[in-house]
C-alpha cells in the first residue's frame, strides 16, 4: 500500500481514536456530571499508566523489528512470539502491582469496583497486537476494524448510561472496546504468524525492549500521570477540568500522531538500505506537514477554544478553559518531537540518547508537579507539560545538532510566525465582537480556513499544500 494511503488510513484510524468518545462525551459529560467524570478519568489514567508498564517499549521496538521482518515468514513469526512474551512478562508484573496498589493504598478504596474493571482492560491490551499491524502497515485493516467496533460501542453507551450513577457502565464500555478489538485482533493476526513457543528467543530484544520502556513511562509522567497526580492532590473535580482540556488537544493530536506512525516504519526501511538523502527528504517533507497544519490550529484554538469547549462539554466545564489555552502551543512542539525524536533519532537506533532526555523531561516534570500542582489544579498541571515538552525538546536539538549537524528550520517558523500574525489579530477581534458563542466559532473556523489556504499556497508555498492540491486537480 503507497505511503498517501498509509497516512489516509491512520489518519482516519487516530482521529476516530479520540472522535468517537468525543461524539459520547457531551452526553456523558451532561449525565454523569464534572465530579463522576473526574472518577472515571482519575482511574483510566492510573489504569493507563499500568498499561505503559505491560507495554514497555512494544510500540516503538515491535513496530520497527516487525517492519524489518515482514518479508521472511519464519522470522516474523520468531519476532513475533518473542516480543508477544516479553509483553506477556511485563503484563503479569503489572498486573500483581495493580493488585498490590488496590489493597495497600488508601486513596485508591473507594474505587475498588473501578479497579477490577481496569485489571480486564490490563490483560486484553496484551492482545491488541496493534503494534503487530502497524509494523505490517496494515492501516486499512485495523482502521475498518476499528471504526466497527466504535460504532457499536457509541450506542451502547447511548443506551446504557442513562443517570450519573452509571459511570461504572460507562468504564466497562470503555474496556469492552478494547476486549473486542484485542479477540478480532488475534484471530487475523493468524494470517500472518504461527503461535508458538518454539519460535520465542526473548534475549535479543530484552535490552531494546527495556529501554524504550522505560523511555515510555519517562515521557507518560507529565501526560498519563498529571490526572492522577492531580487526583491525589486536588480533587477530581480538577482532574475533570484537566482531562477535558486535553482530550480536545489529544484530538487534534490525533492527525500528527498518525503521519509520524506510517512514516517510522518507512523512514526505518530507508536507513536500513542506507538511502539517507531519500531520507532526510522524508523528514523536510515531514517539518512541512507539521507548519501546514499546527499553526492555523493553534490560532483557532487559542481564540475560540472556550466557545468550542462549551459547544461540546456544556457548562460546568469552565475550569477547562485556561489549561485549554495553556497547552495549545504544544500541538507545535509535540509535533517537531514526533519527527525529531520518532523519526531522527529512534530511526537512527539512538535509543540510549532518546532514554537519558526522557529520563530529563520527566525530572523536571516531577520537580514542577510538587511545586505546582497542588496549589494551581489543572492550570498547575497544563504549566507542568508545557515545561516540560520544552525541555525535550530543546535537549533532543542540541543532540541532533551535535550527531547529525541538523537543526530546525528556524527562518522558516519565522517567516510563519510573522505570516499567521494577522489572521490571529483578526480572529481576536471578531471573536470578541460576537455575543453568539456559536456563531463566534463558526466565523473563527471559517476565517482561519480561508486564510491558510490563501497564505499555504499564495505566500508560504508549503510543499505539503501544493501536492494536496495537486492531488484534488486544484
């Protein structure tokens, strides 16, 4: 399948990742109410950080190696087998200290029900098998799939929730979701691969597999961990105005993530047969898409981000609207992370430098959550990560710098910082000159629309926008 279908695919794949719950998040968000909401997401986010620990580095280090060995049989399935018990391995561990945690942490009594309910969504993540897929670059599969499954998982919670008690049904939801992808999963799966445990040889990924676990849980503190920090801490009433603000920015990360997940196992194949020009083409063309879509993005959201909130969540909801625009700026710089971090550095086995600026991030993460949190509540928690992607970030550049002699293309981010300068004054203004809060986003939207297309293609001359109009016979 060509990379512009890859990318279609998991586009389609990681925006309906965050667009179905979306679509059930106003009605939940109205029913269960912000306290029931903050329960339900304190939990998943505890659960979710168990998941990163039964995961470790599967999906950074399954994609690539499966990707290496989709084309011998007999090694996939050696690959496969041994990276499935290693995950196996992690996932028992994780799920004894869950266990643990239930009965030796007092915080955590009250959500007992809650937490049986998560130990489920622990053991069927094992069989997922997603990183399998992507390795295999099957994107139209596990997008149909996906989307199947999603539509019979909106209108059970339709149905199901029907009053704010009901938060235990609408997690169960959640984790069914995932039950049933994880069984389709591995019935396909064996079309590819046999299971079996002759074919595990486990001693040459541990290392790599360890690394980029530990890398994943590195960077999931100052994301998967600030709700439940702020959970302990604070309230879960925080922890709902948080997780409300960044389930918006998670959508429109949705589109990111996805062209940076088609393109690690392409760019990886491309430095294993030594064609680096080809490569580090991939990576200009890669900065490109990320300019053309984080910049007209982060001017709508940071001017109409509240009106859009309360068209989705309702009121109640208002202590989201700061962190909202507190995090906007990060859709630029998670983007750049992806490419520089994802496709630079990981592509290039730098996995020791990826681990040690991780190890960094998280630190001062941590430094500023103790600091922070407790006193500013979600605001606290939105400061936190904002600090502490920059400090990725700007660590990652001076080692590719010094490695590859590469930097960013700061003339180019100038010239569209000084370019999107007007359509932000604009928007400012017409925003704040509309009493009706729908009509007030529906004008930013269709401003900003206008604009960028004019500005792409007239002024900026993105070669990501001319190759998208090419394609439509624009």
């Amino acid at each position: 399948m060509s990379l512009k279908q890859n990318f279609i695919y998991s586009s389609i794949l990681t925006v309906s990742t965050y667009l179905f719950p979306l679509l059930v998040y106003p009605y939940v968000s109205r029913i269960l109410g912000v306290s029931n909401i903050g329960i339900v997401n304190f939990i998943d986010n505890l659960i979710n950080y168990f998941v990163l620990i039964s995961m470790m580095g599967i999906t950074t280090v399954g994609v690539r190696e499966i990707a290496a060995a989709r084309s011998d049989k007999e090694k996939l399935s050696r690959t496969f087998m041994s990276l499935f018990a290693l995950t196996a391995i992690t996932t028992l561990i994780a799920i004894a200290a869950l266990w643990i945690a239930m009965y030796a942490v007092p915080t955590l009594f009250p959500f007992r029900d809650m937490l049986y309910i998560g130990v489920a969504k622990l053991l069927f993540n094992l069989f997922l098998l997603e990183w399998f897929f992507m390795g295999m670059e099957e994107f139209k599969y596990i997008t149909k799939r996906s989307i199947i499954v999603k539509c019979g998982y909106v209108l059970c919670v339709f149905l199901l929730v029907k009053d704010s008690s009901d938060y235990k049904i609408y997690y169960f939801l959640i984790v069914a979701m995932l039950a049933v992808n994880a069984v389709i999963n591995v019935i396909y799966s064996r079309k590819y691969v046999h299971f079996s445990l002759q074919f595990i040889t486990i001693r040459p990924f541990v290392k790599t597999f360890l690394l980029m676990g530990v890398y994943v849980l590195l960077a999931n503190v100052y994301q998967s961990l600030n709700p439940v920090w702020l959970g302990f801490v604070t309230n879960t009433d925080e922890v709902g105005y948080f997780t409300t603000a960044t389930k918006l920015h998670t959508i429109i990360m949705a589109v990111l993530i996805s062209f940076t997940n088609i393109l690690f196992p392409r760019v990886s194949n491309l430095l294993s047969e030594g064609k680096k020009e080809e490569f580090w083409k991939k990576i200009n063309i890669s900065f490109d898409a990320i300019l053309l879509f984080t910049f007209p993005t982060i001017i709508f959201v940071l001017v109409a981000g509240p009106a859009l909130l309360n068209l989705i969540v309702g009121d109640g909801f208002e202590g989201s609207y700061l962190p909202l625009r507190i995090i906007t700026p990060l859709v630029l710089i998670i983007g750049i992370e992806q490419i520089v971090v994802i496709q630079i550095l990981m592509a290039m086995h730098q996995d020791n430098t990826v681990l040690r600026n991780s190890f960094i991030g998280a630190s001062v993460a941590l430094f500023f959550n103790i600091i922070l949190t407790a006193d500013l509540g979600a605001v606290g928690s939105a400061i936190v990560w904002v600090i502490a992607e920059v400090t990725i970030l700007s660590i990652t550049m001076i080692d590719i710098y010094k490695k590859y002699n590469y930097t960013l293309p700061y003339k180019r981010l100038a010239v569209y910082c000084i370019s999107y300068t007007p359509l932000l004054i604009i928007s400012i203004i017409v925003y704040n000159n509309m009493n009706n809060g729908f009509a007030a986003l529906s004008s930013v939207a269709i401003l900003t629309v206008a604009y960028s297309v004019l500005n792409e293609t007239l002024i900026l001359k993105n070669q990501v926008t001319q190759q998208l109009l090419k394609s439509l016979h624009l």
